[in-house]
C-alpha cells in the first residue's frame, strides 16, 4: 500500500471539517497539557536563577551552562530517536519519553548540589528534548493543514500556561519552601499526564503501514539527506540560535538591571502569561486565515522591536516592565505558531516522526549554544547587574531578519507541493 493511497482520502475528507471532533477537542487539550509539563521544566530554570545562583553558589557561566545542558542531550536525544522515530506507534513512543523525562525530573528535585542538578537536567533533557517532536508528528498526521494553525496555537498555549499558572507558583514554592519543591511538583502533574495519555489517547500509528526503510539508520540518513529538507532545518537552527539567548537570564536582568523587586517576578509571569493565553488561539485563527507567512512577518517585526527596547530599558516601573513583557510574548507567538504549522507541512507521511526529531534536535543544539554563546557574552557588575546584555539583542534582532526571508522559501517550497496557496 502507498502513502498516496492512505493519505489522500483522509486529507480530502479533513479539507472540508472546519470544526474539531470531541475526541480532536480532547487530544488538543491532553497535548497541551503534555506541553504544559515540558515547557514548565525548561522554562522554570530562568526565573529560578535568581534564586539557584546564591543558594547552590554558582555563576552566571555555571548556570548558563545547566540551561544548556538540557538543550545539549535533548539534540543528542533527537538524533539518536530519529532513525526510530516513524517505526513505532506514535503514543508509545509518547509514553516512553515521558516516563524518562519524570524520572529526570525527579533527580533535579532530590539534587543536593549543582553537579547532580546538571545530571538532572542532562537527564530530562534526553527525553523531554524528543517529546515535542513526537507532540509535533501527532499533529500532523491528525489534523490537515488548514486546521493546524488552530491546533498549534492551542497547544502553544501550554507556554503561556506555563507562565501564568507554573513560574507564579513554581516561584511562591522556591520563596516559601526551596526550589526543590518546584521540580517536586512537576513530577506530580507529569504523572497525572502520564496517566491520561496511557489510558484517555488512542494509538497513532497510520504511518506504519506506509513503505519505510527497515534500517533506523538508513532511514536518519534518507531524512537528513533529503535536499527539500535542508532549508527547513537551516530556518529551524536559525530560530533557536537567536531565541534562546534572552530566556535564561531574564529574571536575573529583570530583577538587578531592571530594578524590579524579586517578589513581583511572578506578577510580570502571571499577567505575561495571561495575554498569551488568550493570543496564542487567536494567532492560531490568524494564521489559518490570513496566512502562516504573513503573520510570522508580523510577529518578527514586533520582536525586533520590543527586543530593541527591553535591552535598553534602564530602571523602570513594574507596569513598564509588564508592558514591554507582554509584546514581546505576542511577537514570539505570532512567530512560533505559524513556523511551526508551515514546518509540518514540508516532510513525507513516512517520514515525519524523523524530521520532527531531526528538526528538535537541532533547535536544541542550537538553543543551547545560544545560551551558551550568551553566557560567554554577558559579564557581572559588583551589585549583580549584566552587563553587555544590549549586545544579545542585536544578536536575536539580525537572526530575526535572516529568519523572515528565510521562511519565505519555505513557505513557497510548501505551496509548490501542495500545489496552492498556503493558507
């Protein structure tokens, strides 16, 4: 049986649904709530590290490294799950990464010392680091490409979740308790995700009756080595390299450059958080409508603004602060969704699982090295404010421009194989 003969009957009948089905409704909300815990792990580092650096007393290099690390075995993850990625039932393979990344989680909570919290978050990262491309590869073999925006901005909406209901509380439980408790309590949401997933999602696994190359290797090699590939993984770098160099030392610059008192970190979260709730769906329906193109232009050319201004901030107000926060979140929404969804449109049914682990792999090499780069950049005055942190954003502001005409070919690459305009 060929991919066309799978496919195409399942995509003329998805073309005409313009409304999602209740079982669709509740695996876009379990996705989310799986994305929810991951992204929670990953971004809790940042506004932890004004807290983690005096209590395990390390660096800003030392810390900035712990944030990369995760970044680093979660690419490693990536490639090594890439061979296998499209040769298994899609919820199993969910499953087992999962569990793996609850277990990482676990250690970061027990850490005594920065040495095993780093273990910790190697740990997490080799299997939380596969589990968005696996969320990602679900996406797209359920949902058609004029659904998917919608899809991806409600499951992107677990970042904004994150922000609102994780950092706030993961904050007031690291000010009230220690940070410990904050990984403690992600273990325990993970399990309740474990829980649903294992016995609320049926299994994915359409792709496996497509052609496939019977050796993992042969069939990393084939995805890597596909030409139409090359740019969407040169774009997908290019994202990470620039994204991830502000998030982790954002609390850090808020609080000693900024001048805002570390007990009101999870106000700006809370209301950032907030807004993006309610974007995240409405760039989804944006993106769907007017264009995936279109609206990531949007939203670059908002984050080079705001990225101009909040590295130039001086002391300001906590309404300023929340302000400036809260475009800057639009911006990276209105560029998140709609490159992800034109993504998902480029690879082969046969092998998306693989492109997706290919394309997580290397977002999160290259975020680490951002992280990396920006730690090596970025230097302490004596009353703990950064410095050089201007310099980060010319950085992200540059491969934001690079970015847009770069996704200009993808998108014409993908209406070239759909054979009409991507909507």
């Amino acid at each position: 049986m060929t991919e066309q003969t799978i496919a195409a009957p399942i995509d003329d009948q998805q073309e005409r649904q313009t409304g999602f089905s209740r079982y669709q409704s509740l695996l876009i909300a379990l996705l989310a709530f799986t994305q929810f815990t991951i992204i929670l792990d990953f971004v809790i580092m940042s506004p932890l590290g004004a807290i983690l650096m005096p209590s395990l007393n390390i660096t800003a290099g030392q810390f900035g490294v712990a944030v990369s690390a995760y970044a680093f075995s979660a690419g490693i993850s990536g490639i090594l799950a890439a061979g296998f990625a499209d040769r298994f039932d899609r919820k199993r393979l969910l499953l087992f990464f999962y569990v793996g990344f609850t277990l990482g989680t676990l250690l970061c909570a027990v850490a005594p010392n920065y040495h095993v919290l780093l273990l910790g978050r190697v740990m997490t990262g080799l299997f939380g680091g596969v589990i968005g491309s696996v969320v990602l590869a679900i996406v797209t073999d359920l949902f058609p490409l004029n659904q998917r925006g919608r899809v991806m901005g409600f499951v992107q909406t677990a970042f904004a979740a994150s922000q609102v209901l994780g950092i706030p509380a993961g904050l007031f439980l690291a000010n009230h308790w220690s940070w410990h408790v904050c990984f403690a309590a992600i273990v325990a949401i993970s399990i309740a995700a474990i829980a649903i997933i294992a016995f609320a999602m049926q299994p994915v696994d359409a792709h496996l009756r497509l052609k496939q190359d019977s050796n993992p290797f042969h069939h990393l090699i084939a995805t890597v080595g596909q030409p139409r590939y090359t740019l969407a993984f040169a774009v997908t770098t290019l994202l990470a390299t620039g994204g991830y160099m502000l998030m982790p030392f954002g609390s850090a610059y808020t609080v000693h450059n900024l001048g805002i008192d570390i007990v009101h970190l999870p106000t700006i979260y809370l209301v950032s958080g907030l807004f993006s709730i309610v974007m995240g769906p409405l760039i989804g329906r944006a993106s769907d409508a007017f264009g995936k193109y279109p609206t990531f232009v949007f939203g670059s050319v908002v984050s080079v603004i705001m990225v101009l201004i909040y590295v130039h901030l001086g002391q300001v107000s906590l309404t300023t602060a929340i302000v400036v926060n809260v475009l800057m979140f639009v911006g990276i929404f209105s560029r998140m969704i709609p490159s992800q969804t034109l993504m998902s449109a480029i690879p082969d049914a046969s092998q998306r699982g693989s492109f997706s682990a290919v394309s997580a792999s290397l977002q999160q090499l290259s975020g680490g090295l951002g992280s990396m780069v920006a730690a090596a950049i970025i230097a302490e005055s004596p009353d703990g404010s950064l410095i050089h942190f201007d310099r980060l954003g010319y950085i992200v502001v540059a491969s934001a421009i690079v970015s847009v005409v770069a996704m200009y070919f993808v998108q014409k690459a993908v209406a070239r194989r759909s054979g009409r305009r991507v909507v």
